[in-house]
C-alpha cells in the first residue's frame, strides 16, 4: 500500500492511493497517511482507483483522519472506489461520516458547495 500527496492550487491536498488496505497495508501509511493529511487544515481528496481492498483498519484510518480534518474546519471526500471497495463503504454507511462521490470532478464540486 502507498500514496502520493500533491498540493491543487486552491489549498486542498490531493491523495492518491494504490494498493490493499488490508491490515498490512493500514499499518504500512498509516502514520504517514496521518501526518500528511490530517496535520494540515486543508481538505483532502482522496483518489481510491487503484485501492482494490479496504479492511477496518483502513476504515479506522479514513474516519480518523476525516475528524481531525473536520474538527480543524476542513473536510474529507473520497472518489473513485472500485466496486468491491463501494461494497464495503456502502455496508457500514461510511457516506453517513465522509463524503463518497465517483469521480475526482464531483468531488472537487463538493467542496465548493
């Protein structure tokens, strides 16, 4: 499991994940994930085309960091999930905690509104 942070031009990190977030690939960023995105109150875009996995510990990672990031008047919106992942989100009702949208486009959009 990695990502890559890059800085979009209207002070929102944008995140893009690769890989199993199983609980090695949770233990593997997690600390990283956190201090990247969750020290900085800036809004995170989080790209999960390339996750093909999510287990709680990844659950436990985006909902913790999607907190700090709402507490700091910033907020989390995820994209791109693959169907299996979808499937795992929409079991738990994480769209009830951090936005889920389909593609990057409606994700900043979300942001604007």
């Amino acid at each position: 499991m990695d990502f890559a942070l890059t800085e979009l031009d209207n002070g929102t990190n944008r995140v893009a994940m690769s890989g199993r977030l199983d609980a090695a690939g949770a233990e593997a960023i997690d600390q990283r994930f956190t201090a990247a995105v969750g020290s900085v109150a800036k809004n995170a875009l989080v790209d999960l085309t390339e996750v093909s996995f999510v287990a709680s510990l990844g659950l436990r990672m985006f909902i913790s960091v999607a907190r700090v990031l709402q507490r700091r008047g910033a907020q989390m919106i995820l994209f791109g999930a693959q169907r299996q992942v979808m499937e795992v989100f929409e079991t738990i009702a994480l769209d009830q905690m951090i936005p889920i949208v389909a593609t990057e486009a409606e994700a900043r959009a979300r942001l604007t509104t």
